[in-house]
C-alpha cells in the first residue's frame, strides 16, 4: 500500500520559515519524481515545487511565485522529500500536498498525500 505521509505544516508570520516532509513508503522511492503542489480556498491546485529521481538528487523546478524561497530537497535513503519555505507570505496559505509520479513501462504512477495546512499571518 502507496502512503505519502506530510509533516511540517502550521502557523507562522509573514516573514517566517517552515520546513515541510513528506515520508513515502510503498514505492521504489528513487525513481519517482517528488513535487509539492498547494491549494488555497477557492483556487486550484497549483505546483509549486518538483525534483525528479536521480542519483545526484535530481532536478528541480519551481513556481515562479516561490523561487529564491522556497526549497525542495530529496533524501533516497530515507524516502522523504522536504520544502523549505522561507520568507513566507499571506498569499503562500494553502494546504501543501505531497506528490509522486513515475512512468514505469508507459502505465502511469501518480499517488497523493492527504495535504498539511500552512498558515500564514501575523
């Protein structure tokens, strides 16, 4: 049985940091592309950061809206990706849903965690 169990989520003020885990277990962990994504009343979800597998750590990308705050990060040996938010804002709000998808002999992967609320105000 898949599991994508995230931690981390809270209350901070504008200005803070949180750092959010997502521990997987049920999968070849490693070869999954790992990615937060948010959703903020009345919005859709939204990526906000990925890293693919890889050896090395893989690649990432992020939304524009959190680049040069937020980072995502990978531990293979632990099966846990993390995002570290820094300098958060009002309009990051949402709940941060943990993702993993791979393509294995072209039938697609795609599993979800149950989401962590991350509050920001002051």
């Amino acid at each position: 049985q898949v599991q994508l169990v995230e931690s981390g989520g809270g209350l901070v003020q504008p200005g803070g940091s949180l750092r959010l885990s997502c521990a997987a277990s049920g999968i070849v962990f490693s070869i999954y592309t790992m990615a937060w994504y948010r959703q903020a009343p009345g919005k859709q979800r939204e990526l906000v950061a990925a890293i693919t597998s890889g050896s090395s750590g893989g690649s990432t990308n992020y939304a524009e809206s959190v680049k040069g705050r937020f980072t995502i990060s990978r531990n293979n040996a632990k099966n846990t990706v993390f995002l570290q938010m820094n300098s958060l804002k009002p309009e990051d709000t949402a709940v941060y849903y943990c993702n993993a998808a791979a393509s294995i002999i072209l039938i697609e992967y795609d599993y979800w965690g149950q989401g962590t609320q991350v509050t920001v105000s002051s």
